[in-house]
C-alpha cells in the first residue's frame, strides 16, 4: 500500500473507531509505530485528526457535549438504566460509573435504601432529590468532557469499601479489546470498580457493540452481566457463553 492510500485509510479508520492508540493502527496496517506516527502528523496538521495520549481521535468540527451525547439513544439508555435499578437490592454497597447511561439509574433508584459510591456528577445531582440513597463521592477535579471526577489517589476512595455491585458504562465494546473508554484519566478508577465489585455489570446499548477506544480497562471475562437494550450478533452470544458472561435484553 503506497503512502497516500495508507493515510487516507488510517483517516477512515479513526473516523470509524473515533479513537485509535498508535500500536493499534501499526498493527492493523501493518507498519511500524514510527510510520504511524508521521502519517499521523499529516492529519493532524490538515486538521483532521486530533493527538491524545498514546493515540489520536477523529476531530470532529463540533466537538460532542456530555449534554449532547446523553440524548443520543434516550430510550434505550432509559431502559438499561431501570433494569440496572431493578438488580439493586435494599442495603447494597454499589459503584456508579461516569456515564450518559449510568445516570439515569437515580431516578429509578428511588425508595431503596442503597450506599452509592461514584464519581458520576450528575448522579450526584439527581440523587439529591431522594433521601433514601446515601452518596459517597470518589472526589477530585472535575472533568467537564465526561462529568465525572478525576484524580490520581481518588481509587484510595474505592478501596476503602466493600462493593457488592459495580455497574460500569463504556465508550466501545469488542470482543478484541474488551471494554474500553478514551479518558487516560478514568482509566485507574475505572479498573479499580471493575476489582472490587463483587458482581460487575456492564452498561452498553447496541450501538457500543463492535467499537472500541482508546483503553482497555476490563477484559470481557472480569464482567459478570452485560445489559443491553436488543440481541446482540450470534457471534457475540457465542462468545459471551464462552466467557461466561451473561447477557440481559432491557425491553421495558
């Protein structure tokens, strides 16, 4: 493949996956980090890519808000969020993730008495209204792009509890790479959850399927139950009863 043509399918290829690690698109084309690297400078100067750490992403004109990408799937979030509330029993210790789908769980966590341990902002927020739930925060800076708490030493928090249930959200899900997010900056935390919850349960609706970021912070084997709102492919049933993982369809 000659130098223009790999440029333009690496641009493809990022537009695609939205995120992309650098070992990741020497691997996929073949090329060593160092080629990736400066054809990757080409698009980043032309303004098409964007450097994070470890990779790029697509640079998309107008960046997506938390705001904006919270209504992107409304329903079928809504629906994985209620059935997630309906896992929870009274008295249980349980981590929420940061995320556009976890958040929904506080409205329908009302009137159980439950220890919420997150770094999810707008859970903490919406949990306000219901006095039943007790919110203990991760703490740290707060990052605007994710609204979620941010810092190096906040897994300490994690640590110091025992988590019955962790319910985790994920920017892409695959059978490669696991689940994955773009935020270097979660990535402690978030593997830290997935450790110390005694069940895990992952927050994905279809349109995570196949896609992945930037990290990986858990391998499909450290997930207990996957929710989603429709079936997945029966390359992806197959797979999940391989790894035992089980797999709950929200339809109300």
């Amino acid at each position: 493949m000659i130098k223009t043509q790999r440029i333009e399918e690496i641009r493809k290829y990022v537009k695609q996956h939205q995120v992309a690690s650098f070992d990741d698109l020497a691997a996929t084309f073949q090329v060593s980090v160092n080629t990736i690297r400066r054809d990757v400078q080409k698009l980043v100067n032309e303004g098409q890519l964007k450097k994070v750490h470890g990779g790029v992403s697509f640079h998309h004109s107008e960046p997506a808000q938390y705001e904006n990408r919270q209504v992107v799937n409304e329903t079928a979030k809504r629906k994985i969020a209620k059935a997630c509330a309906d896992m929870v029993e009274e008295k249980d210790i349980i981590f929420i993730d940061s995320g556009t789908t976890t958040v929904y769980m506080a409205e329908y966590l009302q009137g159980k008495q439950v220890t919420v341990l997150t770094n999810n902002l707008d859970f903490i927020v919406q949990s306000k209204k219901e006095p039943s739930i007790t919110v203990i925060s991760t703490g740290g800076m707060l990052d605007t792009a994710t609204n979620s708490f941010i810092a190096i030493d906040n897994t300490n928090v994690l640590a110091t509890y025992n988590i019955n249930k962790a319910f985790m959200a994920t920017t892409g899900l695959s059978i490669e790479n696991g689940a994955t997010h773009a935020s270097p900056l979660e990535n402690k935390i978030k593997k830290e959850a997935v450790k110390k919850g005694v069940h895990v349960h992952l927050l994905a609706d279809q349109t995570k399927f196949d896609k992945h970021a930037l990290l990986t912070y858990s391998p499909l084997d450290a997930i207990d139950q996957i929710i989603t709102d429709s079936q997945p492919s029966e390359k992806w049933t197959d797979h999940l009863k391989q790894k035992n993982v089980q797999l709950f369809i929200a339809n109300d």
